[in-house]
C-alpha cells in the first residue's frame, strides 16, 4: 500500500515568521524631487533660514506711555493703597452703567457742529428753540452746584490722571448728600459733553421718574469707600511666604519640645 503523507496547513503569518516564505524586499518611494535638493542642518543665524514663528512681545521695546501704564497697573495691585484712592477702582456695575449712559445720551449737549448750525438759523433770522441743558461738566461747576445742593446726582470717571483733581468729590457728595457714582471712563464722558475727555458731569435736570432707577442702583451697591486697595502679592511671592511661614512654625514647635 502506498503511504499517505499528512498534509499540514500553515497560515501566511507563521510561515512569514518562520521563515518558510522569503520576506518581500521593500521598495522605497523615491520622490519625483530627490537628488534636486540636498538636505542641510537648520542654521538660524544671521543671513540664514528664516527664523521660525514665535511670540515677539518679550523682544518688543514697547512705547514708553505703555511700559509707564503696565508698571503703575502692578505697583497699584502690588502697594498698600489708601481708601479715597482705592475707591476709584470700584465702579459702577453693568446695569447701573448702562442706566447712567442712557439717561447722558437723553440729555446729550449739542455738539460744535450742531451749536454752529444754530446760530447761522439766528443770524438768518429764523426761530430756533433753545434746547435747555440738564447737564454741566468741569470739576469746578460740578462743585459749585454740589455745594448749592443743585445737583441731583454727579458722575465721576475713574481715571483721571492726576487723581487729585476728582479726589475731594466723593467726601464732598456724602457731605451734602447728593447721590454720586464712579464710572468707565472720562473719555466716554466727553462724548456726552462735546469734549475729548471729560472729569465729571452734574446732573441738574433729569425727572425723578428718569433717576429713581439709578437711585436704587447706588444704594444697593456697599459702602465700600472706606476700603483700603492693593497688597495682592503675586502668586509666586504668596507661595514663598506660605512656605517660610510653615517652616517657622515648625521651628517653634521643636524649640518648644526641646523646653
């Protein structure tokens, strides 16, 4: 009888890795550009590669106004700063702002076009009436009509520079009780006035119907003008001290073990 022979069934995997079946030889790919260009080390010196994108703000020289600005913004977070200062960080909210900018743009003044355009109408003999005016700028009118108990509520923007100018204005409205709010910011006050920038605005005007909700705005907000500002350390310094207090503590603890 003739003999059988066993036929075994190998998979393509198996037979690969173990040899049975010889292992194809990989093409490479030549690209339709190879030996046109031959490959370099990036040099990014002077007269070299173009240098890569990055972010330029630490190799700026920035303007002075600008550093000067920056600066005093970390030396007011940084420095202990007195309470008639440190109020004028605190403004209005967004609700009481935007009441406060609707009832100026009612009451807007006329600007030096619109004045102009009146009184070429009285020189050519027509009738114009006068629109009367609800509100008077400068902080010298503005006291004047504080002291006289004139004024039905005062505005005051927040940054103007020097502070000492407005710096009197809010002890003097507590004074004389007048209702008063510290807002952003001069030169969006001097939109409503016809000016570039503007310290202050009395409203002398208004109805009691257009200020009430202004009125229930500033006695919701705290009586936060005797706050002193600043001392917000940097995060960094924080850490330190946190960690020089820890360590003294734990000094005195040893030293009192010791005892």
């Amino acid at each position: 009888m003739p003999s059988r022979t066993k036929k075994i069934v190998v998979s393509k995997a198996t037979a690969k890795a173990k040899g049975l079946v010889p292992a194809k030889a990989k093409v490479e790919k030549k690209a339709p550009w190879a030996g046109l260009v031959t490959p370099r080390n990036k040099n990014y010196g002077i007269g070299q590669m173009v240098q890569p994108k990055r972010n330029l703000r630490y190799y700026v020289k920035w303007p002075k106004y600008i550093q000067i600005a920056r600066k005093k913004k970390v030396l007011n977070m940084r420095l202990k700063v007195p309470a008639p200062i440190a109020q004028f960080r605190r403004v209005a909210d967004k609700s009481l702002s935007n009441a406060i900018f609707k009832l100026l743009e009612k009451h807007r003044l006329p600007s030096k076009q619109e004045r102009k355009e009146r009184l070429e109408k009285i020189a050519a003999g027509e009738e114009v009436t006068k629109k009367p005016e609800n509100i008077k700028y400068g902080i010298r009118e503005v006291v004047n009509l504080v002291e006289k108990k004139k004024a039905k509520l005062v505005l005051i923007a927040n940054d103007v520079d020097p502070i000492e100018i407005v710096l009197v204005l809010p002890g003097l409205c507590r004074k004389m009780d007048v209702p008063y709010a510290i807002v952003k910011n001069k030169a969006r006050l001097g939109t409503y006035v016809g000016h570039k920038t503007c310290t202050c605005i009395a409203v002398t005007g208004a109805s009691q119907g257009e200020l009430k909700t202004i009125f229930e705005g500033i006695k919701a907000r705290p009586d936060d003008y005797n706050q002193v500002g600043g001392g917000i350390l940097h995060p960094r310094t924080e850490k330190k001290l946190a960690a020089r207090e820890k360590r003294l503590k734990f000094l005195k603890g040893a030293a009192t073990a010791d005892a």
